[in-house]
C-alpha cells in the first residue's frame, strides 16, 4: 500500500485538501475546537452534533459533507475525556478517522488530533502507524477484488515538519506487519513450510541477508528428533530457516528471533475435535509470521551494531501411517529424551530444537514468538500476549518496546516448582504437563533447551495473532502481532 505521510504545522483553521478529520474532546473539553470549526464551516455544530446524539466517545464518528467547500469532508472523531487521553488514545483515533476519511472517497486527507504533550516524533509514528494498518486489506484470494478507494496522502497537523524523519522507520515497520498479516492469513494450501522458506528467501534477496535451509536429512545430522517427530506425519517436507542480517559496521549485539511456524497444526493422533478451531490452525505459524515481518523490516531499516538471526522450525502436524505415535519418546539436540504424551502439544517440540540450535550461535538474547497454548488465549484474551523470561532487564525491555507499538503484554510467571508437572516415568521429561497453568507449564518446557547463561523470553501470541471482528488498528483477521515489539526492540539495542 503506498501512502505519502507529511508532518505539516498547518491547522484545522488553514488547511486545504479534501477531507479533513479532527478529534474531539467530549464534555467541556472540546469547546475551543467546536468553535473553529463553526468558524471554518460557517455552521452551528452544537445543533447538529446534538440531532446526530453525538457524544465524543471514544471511536465515536461521525461525517459530513460540505459540496464546493475547501476540505469538504469533516470528519468529527470522538476523543473521550481529555484526562484519559494518550498515545493510545491518538492510535485509535487515527485508526476510526483514516476509515472514516477513505470512506468519503477523498484523495487527501489530514488528521487534527491533539498531540500537546506528546513527543512529536512519537505522535506522528503512532498516527502513521495507524491510519496504514487500519486501512490494510487482503484481497488476494478474492476472483474479482472490490476497488477501495484510499487516500493519496495523509496530512499530519500541527506537528513540525522535522517529525517526519521518523516515517520512514514506520513505512518499514508497517511493511514487516503486513507481510505478517498476509502469512497467517493465507491458507494451510497456500503458507506451507516451504512457502515460509521462499519468504525468507525473497527477504534475504531483496535486502542483502545471508540464508541457510536446513532440509530434513540436515536435521537429522543434528538430531533434532524433536522436530522431526513433530514432521514426519506429514507429506510435506520440514524446512529449518535460518536467515541472517549483519550490520555493515561492528557487532555490538547478537539477536536471536524464533518464531514456531507449524503451518497446520491438526493435533496429530491428538486430534482436534469440534469447537477445538481446528479449521484456524493455518494461524499456527503466526510466530513465524511475526520474526519474517520483523526481519523483513529490520533488513530495510539496516540499523547499526547489532546482528539478528531469525529461526523458524517450519513443518506441520499431520496424521498418517508414519506420524508419530502418541506416548514415542524422542531425542532433542541437546540430547534431552521426550515422552510425548500429546501429540497437539507440538509447537514446543520444535521450538525446542529451534532454541538449541539459536543457543547455539551464542547470542546477548532470544526472543520466541509462539502461538502455543489455548491456555494463554483463556488467560488473557485476544488483546494481550504471555510473556515469560527469567530475565527482568529483557522482560521490561520488552514491555516498553510492545508499548510504544501500541501491542500489550503481560509478564507471566515461570514457576519453578510446576516443572513437576512434565515429569516423565521414562524419559527425562513429558512435552505436556496438567491443565491447570497449562500456558506456564509449555514455557517452562521450552527453557529446558536454552542455554543456560543466555538470556530469553517466549511470548505467547495464540489469543492475539487473530481477531475475529478486528480491534484498533487491526481489521478482522490476521493482526501481525509481534512485529512492533520485534522492531522496536531490536532498534533500541535488543537490550537484556
Ligand atoms: N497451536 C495450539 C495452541 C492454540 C490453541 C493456539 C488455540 C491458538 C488457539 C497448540 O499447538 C496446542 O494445540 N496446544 C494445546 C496444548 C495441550 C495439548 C497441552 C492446547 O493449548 O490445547
Ligand atoms: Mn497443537
Ligand atoms: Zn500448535
């Protein structure tokens, strides 16, 4: 999608184009601004604010057209109380005005939202960030795709022009959640772990990073029974994707992001049943979606000092005469024995080679990105992911990175004393503990394989990666979670 963003110190007084969207306090706060645009329009706006029952509530829109006037779209967007009013606040403003502005079909349009208070830069990230995400949409797999009218450029007002320096960090980013977006949504016959390996490839082609596939029988020289296991069900064959980016000046840092990218996850022998979303298992691979998007920005923002490596143990998990057996025990790479008690417990059987393998490249820090338990979904909803470190620097930085793109996490606990629930008989561990604290459980098995001095955190993104009726930003479906806390942590240094 191509949109022109410019910062621009004009205001709701004097700018010209088609459509203009201006944000409005509810109560008492917004009378300044009703005032100009009585002024602006020649109208008395409390009237027709009042016939329309128009409260200023937050998302609340409303348009009306002026014909032959200058700006002859107004768009009113509601605000809310201004003491509840953030960058947040901005976010979701942006988004409801940019759906409402394309709406009237106008090629230019400019966004007077308050941004007093805000670091300038930070406000014109969010509203850019905004008004292209929530204009996204995927049309591929339509015969006859619906026009949809989008505006040339977006005016920003009231912000100096030198804030714009920052859009082309978010032109990148929104970039990398877009490809996210189109990788889950596309189905099981379409995003095959092969698909996900032609991905990386066409990133590390486009901007100059170093790829490695590992092909099964690679895999196996490892011993990487784990993932394995969870492969060979299934006739198509596992793609282990290592794509590499290396900053032209010196390393200070070295990143590791794993992404699970189980293609289709159908349970195995475990089989879903009804109710258990089984026809969703295409969005299994969001982890993936999510380190690609991420990787894919990263390379075109080409930031300095620090070298990233993306990894993603692609397969899916499928029933056949050759699957695995519920209750086979097998062997990780770090020479760890499995008893795999469920076979739908698989995304943690191939992360766990996937972290060997990344611990292996000895980094400052691994971030995993997994949708790897309904637990998580049950414990926190669609809106905010699981986090799990053991590392407090890595888990806040974390936090304030998701922050600032506008995508929420929580710190979860790693409970040390619930690692009983994965012991085995046999083996030296089970991949599925009890029930209860299932989410919490699946990340302490995943620990077991990184190494031990290396700091990580895993998030669970099994609730956000989808949302059925959309949310903010995000329209209905695929949302590229994970992406701007990728990006945005890794700009700021990939600090642990
Ligand atoms: N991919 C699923 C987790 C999932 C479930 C994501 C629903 C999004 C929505 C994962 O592989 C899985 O099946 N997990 C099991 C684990 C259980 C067998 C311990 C689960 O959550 O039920
Ligand atoms: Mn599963
Ligand atoms: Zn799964």
């Amino acid at each position: 999608m191509v949109l022109a963003f410019r910062c621009s110190p004009s205001t709701l007084h004097d700018w010209s184009g088609d459509a203009l969207a201006v944000g409005l306090f509810s109560g008492d706060d917004g009378t300044a601004i009703r005032a100009a645009l009585e002024q602006r329009y020649g109208i008395d706006l409390g009237q027709r604010l009042e016939r329309r029952q128009f409260k200023a509530k937050p998302g609340e829109c409303l348009t009306f057209e002026f014909p032959g006037a200058n700006a002859a779209s107004l768009v009113l967007v509601g605000l809310g109380a201004a003491a509840d009013f953030g960058l947040d606040g901005l976010r979701r403003a942006a988004a409801s005005a940019a759906r409402a502005g394309a709406a009237c079909g106008s090629g230019s349009l400019a966004l007077a939202l308050p941004v007093d208070g805000i670091d300038p830069e930070a406000a014109a990230m969010a509203m850019a960030e905004a008004v292209r995400l929530s204009l996204f949409a995927d049309q591929r797999f339509k015969s006859e795709p619906e026009p949809r009218p989008l505006p040339s450029s977006v005016a920003l007002l009231g912000l100096p022009e030198s804030a714009g320096a920052s859009l082309t960090t978010v032109a990148a980013v929104c970039s990398g959640v877009e490809l996210a977006r189109e990788l889950v949504a596309a189905p099981p016959n379409v995003v095959t772990p092969q698909a996900l390996a032609d991905t990386a490839a066409s990133i590390a082609a486009s901007f100059g990073l170093e790829l490695q596939v590992l092909e099964r029988a690679d895999c196996e020289a490892l011993g990487m029974g784990s993932y394995l296991a969870v492969a060979q069900g299934s006739d198509l064959p596992p793609k282990f994707i290592h794509l590499t980016y290396r900053p032209s000046g010196p390393v200070t840092r070295r990143l590791a992001l794993v992404g699970k990218g189980l293609t289709f996850d159908s349970g195995g022998y475990n089989l879903k049943t009804a109710g258990s979303q089984i026809e969703m298992m295409k969005y299994d691979m969001g982890g993936s979606g999510a380190v690609l998007g991420a990787m894919r920005a990263i390379a075109e923002l080409r930031p300095e000092g620090v070298e990233v490596h993306m990894v993603v143990a692609a397969c899916d998990n499928m029933i056949s005469g050759g699957a695995i057996h519920p209750g086979a025990i097998v062997t990780a790479s770090n020479g760890k024995t499995i008893e795999i008690n469920n076979t739908d417990a698989e995304g943690r059987l191939t992360l766990a080679d996937a972290l060997v393998y990344a611990s292996k490249l000895e980094p400052d820090a691994i971030v995993d990105l997994a949708t790897l338990t309904g637990a998580c979904l049950i414990a926190l909803g669609e809106e905010i992911a699981g986090l799990w470190s053991p590392s407090d620097g890595l888990a806040t930085a974390l936090v304030s990175a998701a922050e600032q793109g506008g995508e929420a996490l929580w710190r979860m606990p790693l409970r040390a004393s619930y690692r009983e629930g994965l012991k085995s008989g046999l083996a030296d561990m089970k991949n599925t503990g009890p029930r209860p604290g299932g989410s919490i459980t699946a990340a302490l098995f995943l620990q077991d394989f990184v190494g031990p001095t290396i700091p990580w955190a895993h998030l669970d993104i099994a609730g956000t990666v989808w949302s059925d009726k959309g949310r903010g930003l995000d329209p209905a479906g695929a949302t590229g979670f994970g992406v701007r806390t990728l990006v945005n942590w890794v700009l700021a240094g990939g600090m642990a």
